[in-house]
C-alpha cells in the first residue's frame, strides 16, 4: 500500500493505463534535472538503448470553435519523440513539445523503467510524479495569488429612489 496517497489523487484506477499516463504527464512538465533524478534513482534506466533516437518534428495541431464546433486545423508546433529499450526487453516511449531531445529520451526511459513491474510504478509516483506534481500546483496557487491581487472589482453606487 502506498504511505503518501496525495499524488494518487485523481487516478483512476478502473483503467489499466492510468498510473502510466500520469507517470507521462508528469514527464512533460518536469524539468531535466527532475527527469535526470529520477532515472539516477533507477538501476534498471542505466543500460538503455535507443530504438528509435530523439528526433524533432513538426505536428498540425486541431481546434474546435467553443470545444464541440467544427474542427479546423489551429497551427504546428514542434514535437520531439523518444523510443528506448532496457536490458530486460521493456520499451519506453515519450513524445515532448518542444526541441528538447534529451528531455524526451529521459521521459521514454522513465516511461520503460514504469512499466517494468507494479513496483516500479509506484516508486516513481513517490519519488518523481508527487514532487512534480507538488512543484506545478504550488506554481499555479502562486499565479492565482498574483492574479487575484490585481482584481478590480466594479461596483455602481445608486443615488436616491432614482
């Protein structure tokens, strides 16, 4: 059983691939560094070879008017995509926003070293998504501080019966 279950909020474990997209998500707002502790703190991560190496493209990304209108094609943004394998045969996969190749061959070493056994999994909730997770919603409290002390509220000022 898990000691800390705050990063285990919002999983839901009816689907046999949340544990592993969290794990994913949490790669895509981790820093380097975080991503490099994290797979220091694994053995297994140390011998992993790429399958397929980092490369860096570009995908059209689509939008709908007002979430449910007709999809219309927003723009390209630039994705990096990572394939690795680990000595035991498990692959790992990522694909990144941006530019950064080593970011999205660590996310897929991550990724591999997730799915080696149950144990795994949950180790690196504790010791790498929780952290982030952490890091990123004390981020956005602190903008949601900022932004709500430059509220203006308006309010009218009624004279008489008028």
């Amino acid at each position: 059983m898990v000691e800390d279950e705050s990063f285990d909020r919002g999983r839901d474990r009816s689907q046999p691939n949340a544990g592993r997209q969290q794990l994913m998500a949490a790669c895509s707002l981790a820093t380097e560094t975080e991503l490099s502790n994290a797979i220091d703190s694994c053995s297994e991560a140390a011998d992993a070879v790429d399958v397929r190496p980092p490369e860096t493209g570009l995908v059209m990304i689509r939008g709908r008017v007002g979430g449910d209108g007709a999809a219309f094609n927003a723009g390209e943004v630039t994705v990096t995509r990572a394939a690795v394998r680990l000595a035991t045969g498990t692959h790992g996969f990522s694909y990144m926003l941006g530019r950064s190749t080593e970011r999205a061959r660590q996310s897929a070493i991550i990724d591999a070293v997730g799915q080696l056994s149950a144990a795994h999994m949950e180790r690196l909730h504790k010791e790498f998504v929780a952290p982030v997770t952490k890091r990123t919603e004390a981020a956005k409290q602190a903008q949601r501080a900022e932004t709500a002390a430059t509220q203006v509220d308006f309010f009218t000022l009624v004279r008489g019966d008028e």
